[in-house]
C-alpha cells in the first residue's frame, strides 16, 4: 500500500469511528445548535467526499460495521427494561389514524450520515405488521442527515436492497435531509390563541418517537455555539412517553486519551487516524450525562378546544441506563459492564412521563 493509500485510508476510518473533526474550529455536519447555521459547510464537504469507501465491509468502514451488532444488542437490553406504552388520546389526535394502529416501534436515527446503522436496522422491519420477532421490534424509521450528498449516497445504497426498497417505496423507511434542529422546531405546537381554519399540513409531532438513536454525537458537539446538554434536550423533545433516547459516545478520561488522541493518533502503522482528529476536551464523562439526563426541563404541551397551550416547565421523570464498550482486534466490540471510564460507552434515557 502506497503512503498516498495509507493516509486516505487513515482518513476514512477516522470518519467511521465518529470522532472529533481534525480541525478544532471546524463543526461536525452531525452536530447541533439552535440555528441552521451550526451545520459547518466545510465539514459537509469534507466527510461527504469520503463517503463512497463506507460501503466496504472489508475496508475503512470494517469497524463501523461491526459495531451494529452492538448497537442492536444495546437497544434491545434497554427495550427488556421498559417499552414506550400505548399511545394516549393526545398522541392519536395529532397523527394518522394508521400510524395510530400499526404496532412495533417508531425510530428516529439522527445524524444517519451514508447509512450503515440505519439500513441495519431498516432490515429488521417486517413487510407486514403481523409479527414482530426482532430484537429492536422496528416498524417504521426515520433517517436525517443534514448532507443532501450522505443521504443521497445512503438512498442510493438502499435500494439496491430488494427489502429496503420495499420499505422505502412504503414509507416505512425515510431518508430526510434536515436537522435535529429543524425537525424540533417543526415539531414544536404554535401559541397561536385562534383556531386554523383548516387542518396543518401532516408534520412530525413532539413526542413522535419510540426510539431515537444518536450514535457518536455528543463528542462533537461544539461549545462554542451549543452544549450536549441542549442537545439532550431537543432529543428528548422528539421521545415519547416510555420511550429512549439511546446513543454512544466516549469518556473525558486518561485512558481515552492514551487510546483515543495519542494511539490513535500515533505514525502508521500504529495510528489509524490522522493526527489532530481528537478533540479530548469534547468528550462526555460518564457522570456528567447522567445528571444532565436527570435535570432536563420541559414545558407542557397541549391542545384545548384546538389551540395549542404551554403548561409551566418541570423537570422530566427519567430512567438511566449505561454500560462500556471495548473493541478487541480480531472479536470485535463487545459490552463491558464496568469499562465506561476507559473510553466507549453506551447509553440510554428513558422518558418516563
């Protein structure tokens, strides 16, 4: 292998490991802030022109790949401890008299880049409602990115798939260029004090989702224009009642920082990314997630005589759930109970009420 090779390889598996931008000032395309303008052009450009080598389970993307069984595996043990309840009449007035019925899980993946985890999930979903065997027990799922190139090389991926076209072709599968950003704000009831003269246009409702997915996010998240916390938080907005928010990220702590900057970092052929890409001081701690995950407050909302209402803010009732992820060379990742401080961690919060 040419260096030339070496270095663009470098480079991808960078990307599919999800961390930090090379550049300090640059914004990763999956973050979030409260504006449009937090999605950095640059970055888009940058991971977009990668993109095309995602697809090679043998290539750069190898460790991305063997991480969705992981992620299955993490979803399914937050489901066994609680599942999202059946809608109540608030939930049923603002949706589809269809979607109301259909059983199964309504997913959400944010961030979903050229697709890999989405379409892993999307071929769990059933052809018809009349089983649900699975362990993730998905009947629908959204996929954003805010690249229009990542979702249109992972649309074009999927329907080479003779299942996932089906499920596209029935809607029972999306790909949708936007943000989390956007989508909260569409979501998001007007205070409007008279009632529309006609009905709005179908929209994602507030607490729309049984599961929504943030894998490697939260560690590139820029500070300077947002927080993980506010991140936290508009995901939290898109849950329903019972159901998870559930991603993976990496701890601030001196293990991370040997494996994840210096090691990772390190000359070929030890390091697998190019140096710089690490930015230490944007990881998450273990204990820092939680007590965001336990002091998230909302407002209310509701629909009274067909106008929308905002009851005062209180703190969301929350259940937390986490456990370290390892990957060792030749097996794979695997769930370690116990290793969340020595880098990867997974997980989930579920939105009791």
């Amino acid at each position: 292998m040419t260096p030339d090779l070496r270095a663009a390889a470098a480079r991808n598996l960078s990307l599919l490991l999800r961390h930090a931008p090379r550049r300090t000032t640059a914004q990763f395309f999956r973050h979030h802030s409260t504006t449009q303008s937090s999605v950095s052009s640059d970055e888009l450009t940058h991971f977009a022109s990668l993109a095309s080598s995602w697809w090679d389970p043998l290539g750069p993307s190898r460790i991305l790949h063997l991480m969705n069984p992981l992620r299955h595996e993490f979803i399914a043990s937050c489901l066994s401890e609680g599942k999202p309840g059946v809608p109540d009449s608030a939930e049923k007035n603002g949706r589809q008299e269809e979607e109301v019925e259909k059983p199964g899980l309504r997913y959400l993946d944010i961030g979903c880049g050229g697709g890999i985890f989405a379409e892993s999930l999307a071929r769990t979903i059933p052809l018809s409602y009349s089983t649900f065997s699975t362990q993730t027990n998905a009947s629908s799922l959204l996929a954003i990115d805010p690249s229009p190139v990542m979702i249109e090389i992972a649309l074009s991926h999927a329907r080479k798939d003779p299942t996932l076209h089906s499920h596209l072709q029935s809607g029972k599968f999306k790909y949708k260029t936007t943000t989390l950003e956007s989508l909260v704000s569409r979501s998001t009831p007007s205070s409007s004090s008279t009632m529309p003269s006609a009905p709005p246009p179908p929209t994602t409702n507030p607490s729309d989702f049984d599961i929504v997915t943030i894998f490697e996010v939260l560690e590139h998240v820029d500070p300077s224009t947002s927080s993980p916390r506010q991140f936290i938080e508009n995901c939290l907005r898109l849950v329903r009642p019972g159901g998870w928010l559930i991603g993976s990220t990496i701890a601030r702590t001196w293990p991370s920082f040997i494996v994840n900057q210096l090691l990772a970092e390190a000359p070929w052929p030890i390091g697998v990314v190019p140096r710089g890409t690490h930015e230490w001081s944007k990881f998450v701690n273990v204990d820092e997630l939680r007590t965001w995950s336990r002091s998230v407050r909302v407002e209310e909302e509701g629909l009274e005589s067909g106008v929308s209402t905002r009851g005062p803010p209180r703190y969301l009732d929350t259940k937390w759930k986490c456990v370290g992820a390892v990957y060792l060379p030749g097996i794979g990742w695997k769930l370690v109970p116990g290793s969340e401080e020595w880098g990867n961690y997974f997980w989930g919060i579920q939105k009791l009420r």
